[in-house]
C-alpha cells in the first residue's frame, strides 16, 4: 500500500461504503467487497511465498511436448513464472488488482486451471495446496481491517525526504521467501480506530 497509495485509497473508499466507520469488517462482509478480495489475489500472485511452489517426483515415465521425463524425477511446479505469464497477466510486475475484476467491478471469471482463485500460488492438482482456504480468509479479513484502520504511507528521511521501499527485496528461508523489514508510515484514519481495536484485542486476551 505504501508504493500504491490509489490502490489503498479505493480499497478504503470500498470498505467505508459498505461497512462504515462504526464497526470493523467481518467475514460476512466478503461477497460485498470485491476489490479487496482482488486485493487478496494480486498479493498472492505478485509476491507468493513459495515462487518455485512444492517440488514434486514423477510416478512413472512420462512425456511432455517432446521431452522424456523418467520416473522418479524431481519436478518443479514453477509458480513464479506461471504468475507472469503475460498471456494471463499482462504487466505482471505490477501491482493491479484490477485485473481479477470485471467491466461492472465484480470478481471476473478466473483463468482456467487455478480451481478458481486466478492465480497458481496454490499449486494444482490433488496436491493443491489444503491450507488455500484458510490463506484467503486470512488475507481478507486482515487485509480489510487494516485499510479501515490505518493509512499507510512513506516514512522520511532525516532530511525529510520519503523513503520508497524495495519492490523486490526479500528474505529467503529455503522453498519459503518473505518481505525484507522496511520503513513506513502507518496512521489511525479516524479517532475510532483505537478503541475498535482495543476491543478486539480484548476479545481475543
């Protein structure tokens, strides 16, 4: 959100006419807001946790457009560049949740061979990934509750100047990356925020 501020702000403009500011959002608010679960795709896809997805090794022989691969191979579901490809996914760096709506602004239909989430993050098959639902709901509802919450904006330097974090900096454990720690700025969007999330927090102490 800190290098696509119009992206948060049409997130927040989303969540401010369905929820308002009385309440934070819920589960039941998902079929109501599509751009945030777009939001949720195109994080999944632009920067998934496991760009070389979950090796796998052939059964038995195979054959595939031509080249021989032997049973017992080591197989690399290749998530990273299925993400990018252009056919899918035009301008695949760039971060554009767009993509996963249609002209009226709902969901689009996703794009064949992702059982539905429009991005191969998950992997396929019978060894799609079983925790994919509980990653979406993850995503959504904190997600949500953060851009009701907060603005998140650029820190500055000592003399001022914004600090604009790396697109591409990560940290590598193994078949697993995760963002690199960066600066920023992250602001209450109105004097309700604390006590909403102090009483959530209380909820669940």
């Amino acid at each position: 959100m800190v290098l696509y501020p119009d992206v948060m702000r049409r997130a927040q403009a989303e969540i401010d006419a369905v929820i308002g500011r009385d309440r934070t959002p819920s589960f039941s608010d998902r079929d109501k807001l599509p751009y945030i679960e777009a939001i949720v795709k195109e994080v999944i896809r632009w920067r998934p946790v496991d760009p070389l997805g979950v090796p796998r090794r052939s059964t038995e022989d195979d054959w595939y457009k031509g080249y021989f691969i032997p049973a017992g191979t080591v197989v690399i579901f290749n998530v990273w560049a299925m993400n990018r490809n252009p056919k899918y996914f035009p301008d695949a760096e760039e971060f554009r949740p767009e993509r996963y709506l249609d002209d009226s602004g709902q969901l689009a239909e996703a794009i064949p061979d992702t059982h539905g989430h429009g991005h191969f993050a998950f992997g396929s098959g019978r060894r799609i990934c079983p925790g994919r639902d509980f990653a979406n709901q993850a995503f959504f509802i904190n997600i949500a509750t953060l851009l009701w919450a907060f603005d998140f904006e650029k820190a500055l330097d000592s003399a001022g100047q914004p600090i604009i974090p790396s697109r591409t900096d990560c940290i590598d454990e193994g078949i697993m990356v995760r963002p690199a720690p960066f600066k920023c700025a992250i602001k209450p969007r109105s004097t309700e925020v604390g006590p909403l999330i102090n009483s959530i927090v209380a909820t669940f102490s």
